[in-house]
DNA sequence: GACCATATGTCAGCATGTTGTCATTGTCCT
DNA sequence: AGGACAATGACAACATGCTGACATATGGTC
C-alpha cells in the first residue's frame, strides 16, 4: 500500500505520527509516540526531509532538538495514503461485528499495559 | 527472556519451529512455517549450526536442502527456555477469561486468513 | 549561580527482514 | 526420455530496528 506513494511502513508510521500531533514533534517525540528507539527514527527523519517529505522548523524550547513538520507533500501523501487505507480497513472488517473488535483491543491494549 | 540464554527472538523462532517439526525441516520449510523468506532462515541456521544449537543430516528427498534438526544444546535450550516462558505466559493471562483470550485469537486468525 | 540527573544529537556495530538474481535440483506432464 | 516450471542454495543490496558510547543542552536543586 506504501510502496505506491514512493513510501514504506516505516516512513508511513513517522508521517502518521506526524499528522497526529499539532505543531510538530521532535524526534525523541516520535520516538516516544511510536514506541521506538529515537536513534532509529533520527535515521529515517533525516532521509524523509532530504525526500521532502518532511520539514525541520526551530524549536523554541531546545537549542538543537527540531520540531519535525510535514511538508506541503508530505501532507498531500499523508492524505493519498488515508485515502488508500481507509477504504481497505473497512472492507477488511465490515463483516465483523463492532464489539468483536472492540474487545480484541481492549485485549492487546491491557497486555500493553501488564508489560509496561 | 532470550538473552538469558544467548539467544535473539530471531533464533528462538527457528527452534520453536523445528521442535515442533518430527524430522527436521529444509530451510525453506521452516521459513514456510514462519511466514518468511527462506534467505532470511537460511542465515541464520548457518549461524546456529556453527554456534552448535542446530544440526545438518543429510536429505533422502533432495540432493542439496539438508534437513534441519535440533543438536543435543539446542534441545536443552529449547526446554531451558520453555521453562522460563510458560509461567510467564501463563502469569501474563490468568486474569484473563480464557474465552476472551480464545476470541482475540479467532478473530486474529480470521483476518490473517482473509489477507491470505 | 554551581552541580547533577536527564534529554538529545550523532556515530557505530550488529541482528533481522525483504527483494532480486542466477545456477542447480526436483517434479510433472507429454 | 525430454522439456517446462517450481524449489532450493547462495550472494548482494537495501531498509529497519536495537544497544552502546560520547558530547552537548535542559532543568531542577542546593
């Protein structure tokens, strides 16, 4: 689904972050929200402001550490991307009752929680 | 919970799937049973044959794809390890009604079936 | 204001995974 | 038997992820 935009799930993860947040993030932010080490998200921020994906804007709050914004086109995949996903998420599961997946999440989301 | 032993998650992943394999597997049939590239488990069998936690013998059925088979280490590894994951496993779900944990499962199964 | 713990940027080494390619081996159909 | 197609081994390029280490920045405490 990625591979379409020129994109690949890690990318798709940062832009999706990205988008979450209001007014940008820093890389450790990212980090934190997807869960990962900050070293690995550096890596791919910087290659995705080199694709022009993403802009780095001065962050009043840090001498060094950038808020990470999408660029014009960085938006414009994120939009594209939703517009690919969406549709298949709801035909993957239209066919499965709300509170069948409801209770799956909440599942996962209390073994999350035992093993923070 | 590997580590303890000298293992990755990676490796505890082809032992699992050998051990619960009768005769050994080919390389490519444990990548089948693990839903990845042979290439992938063909590194990383070389790697546990040399470290002495796996076995090649030699395969009646083709002349090159050697059967892939515990050594004596890997099967004490791989109850070691049982050991130590059972009870967490087990410690991780009590509280859990088992029929919620058995529809979380069903309804996972149903959609990497569907994706298939 | 000095000091210490924490956060961040940066570089490096390593473990995994994927895909692509090419030669060799197996299978199956005619 | 012969030939086409699939399976396998081997090698390479690339994308991610983790941890460790070291220098710089922040923030809170005395």
């Amino acid at each position: 689904m990625t591979e379409s935009l020129g994109l690949t799930h890690a990318r798709w993860k940062v832009i999706g972050a990205i988008a979450l947040s209001n007014n940008g993030l820093t890389v450790p932010g990212i980090a934190r929200v997807l869960g990962q080490s900050r070293q690995a998200v550096q890596r791919i921020t910087d290659v995705m402001m080199e694709d022009g994906l993403l802009e780095y804007h001065k962050n009043l709050k840090h001498k060094r550490s950038v808020l990470v914004m999408l660029s014009q086109r960085g938006k414009e995949v994120y939009n594209t991307l939703r517009e690919l996903q969406d549709p298949w998420a709801i035909d993957a599961t239209e066919d499965i009752p709300v509170e069948e997946l409801e209770a799956a999440l909440r599942l996962v989301r209390r073994l999350i929680k035992k093993f923070n």
